[in-house]
C-alpha cells in the first residue's frame, strides 16, 4: 500500500456513504490523486490530515458542505502540494470555503453543476498560480469578486451556463495572460 498513487472510492448506492476513517490516508505517502464519487466525510477540515503529496482532489455528487465548512486549520500545512481541486454536483455548496484561498499552490480549480453556488470569497485573488478557473453550471453564481484581476497566471476562465452573471467587472481585462474565455449559454 506505501506505493499507492491513486485512490477512488465510489458509491454505486442510491444514498451517499460516510468515510470515516478518512485520517488512514496519511499512512499513503505516495498518494497523489483523490477521487470521492457519491462518498461524504464529516468535519474533514476540523480533523486534519496531512496529505503532503496529493496533487489532485475530485469531489463528484456529494454534499460538501459539513466537510469543509468554518476550517480552523490551516489546509496549505495539510495539502501543500496541492494543484488542482474538481468539484462536481455538490448540492450543498452555497459558497466557496476560504481555506480554499489559502493553497497557494493550486494551479486549477473546477467547481461545475453546483447549482446553489452563490458566492465566491474576496480572497479567490489570492490563489496566484491559478491557470484555469472553471466556474460551468454554477446557476445562482451572480458576480465574480474584482479581486480576480489578481490572477495574472489565469489561462482559461470558464463562467459557462452561469445563468446569474450577468456582468463582467471591467477588472477582467487586467487578465493579460487570459487565452480563453467561456461564457457559453444554453
């Protein structure tokens, strides 16, 4: 098991499963990819567990919201390698956590088909090394914060189906790296 790279756990029930011995992953130390499909973990951020070189974490039709509220650590110290995060069909995600401002390492960012998805922090400038940034499908997502002006890395920022923006900040433009620019409506 030390060799492990790669974990996917998949729910094919028709009810979401709990993980809760989620804090057995530290003893991975060659774990760069996680895949959570239809699986919930409680209170992982107030449980930390450090993931020193996971790469890659994809959450896909599950509720997020009891696992990645209110953090009070410090999620770069647990993830410092972290580079992309995708997040899929989370029903109860009404705004994105702030610790995910924090990892600084992160070079892209997906959070598609969270319906609810009403709000982004002010902090999301933060996150310098971002490359791409996919907001797909994400209906009650209203504005993006004018402090993504900051992300002079971004390539691709993808607001496709965001059926609530219905403005662009005229910050956008300070994007001068910003290849490709999806806004795409069904």
């Amino acid at each position: 098991m030390a060799e492990l790279k790669v974990i996917i756990i998949t729910n094919y029930g028709f009810f979401p499963a709990e993980l809760s011995n989620f804090q057995l992953l530290k003893s991975l130390p060659n774990l760069k990819r996680i895949r959570l499909e239809k699986i919930s973990i409680p209170s992982l951020c107030n449980a930390p567990v450090p993931l020193r070189s996971v790469k890659k974490i994809s959450l896909f039709m599950r509720n997020i919201g009891q696992a990645f509220g209110n953090s009070t650590i410090q999620v770069s110290d647990s993830l410092p390698s972290l580079m992309e995060i995708n997040i899929d069909y989370c029903n109860d995600l009404v705004e994105l956590p702030t610790w995910l401002c924090e990892v600084l390492s992160l070079e892209k960012l997906s959070i598609t088909n969270c319906h609810k998805l009403s709000a982004l922090p002010e902090g999301i400038g933060n996150l310098v090394n971002l490359e791409v940034l996919r907001f797909r499908s994400c209906t009650e997502l209203s504005e993006l914060p004018e402090s993504i002006r900051s992300l002079h890395k971004l390539h691709i920022l993808d607001i496709s189906d965001c059926l609530s923006i219905i403005w662009l900040s005229k910050h956008i433009g300070e994007l001068h790296n910003l290849k490709e620019l999806h806004m795409k409506s069904a």
